[in-house]
C-alpha cells in the first residue's frame, strides 16, 4: 500500500475546501429562497426576464445590462440577509443603530430593485410596442 504525499493530501484539502465553498454558497442561496419572499420574487422576475428576452431574440449588450440588474439584486439582497441576521444576532431589543442597519440594508435592495425596472423597461418597452403595432396593423 502506497502512503500519500504531502502534495497528494495537499490536493484533497483544497478540492475538500473548493466544495465546501459551494455546499456554504447553496446553504445561503436555499436560506433566503425558504426565507425571504423578495428573494424568490426576484427570482421569479429574474425568469421572466430570460423568456422574454429569448422571445424578443434581445442583443448581447441588452442581455448582459437585464441578467446583470437581476444579480445585483440578488447579491445586494443576500448582502441584505446577511446584514439583518448579524443584527438580530447581535440584540433583539430595539436599537436605533440596528434600525439604521436595517434600513440601509432595505435602501440598498429597493434602490438596486428601481434600476433594474428602469433598465428593463428601457429595454423590453421598445419590443413590446414593435409588437403591439404588429399585431394592430
């Protein structure tokens, strides 16, 4: 039987890390999708998006300006999560700094959030009225 070296051990410890890196990554991604609502509104808009995209055959700058607002939101909202579990970790009683954590945390979502509608109204609109006056002829 042959002993591993220590590159070999080496090697299986940083795969093992890699892969807990990922196992840590969908242990928060399924956290907010089981527990906050906007998570998984965003993610229904985020699918809407990609059908109508494929539908109305988008560019590749629309594509990367409409998926790219979609992760932002996602990654500000778990950024978001983060925020507000380290404060409700940190007291339960009311605070006025954890209030403002809080908020700021909200701000940054629902900002992000009115971009990415602003985003893909720009894009989406123009298709939408090509199509109606199609259908309208």
């Amino acid at each position: 039987m042959k002993m591993k070296s220590q590159k070999d051990k080496k090697d299986v410890s940083l795969i093992r890390n890699i892969l807990n890196k990922f196992k840590y990554t969908f242990q928060g991604l399924a956290y907010c999708f089981n527990n906050e609502s906007s998570f998984v509104l965003e993610a229904l808009c985020g699918c809407i998006i990609i059908i109508m995209g494929i539908c109305f055959d988008i560019e590749f700058l629309e594509w990367v300006i409409s998926f790219g607002s979609l992760v932002l939101i996602s990654v500000i909202e778990l950024i978001n999560t983060a925020i507000e579990a380290t404060v409700d970790m940190v007291t339960q009683e009311y605070n006025e700094y954890a209030k403002i954590a809080k908020d700021c945390g909200s701000a940054a979502t629902g900002l992000m959030s009115l971009i990415a509608v602003i985003a893909n109204l720009y894009i989406f609109v123009p298709y939408f009225m090509e199509l109606f006056i199609k259908l309208f002829r």
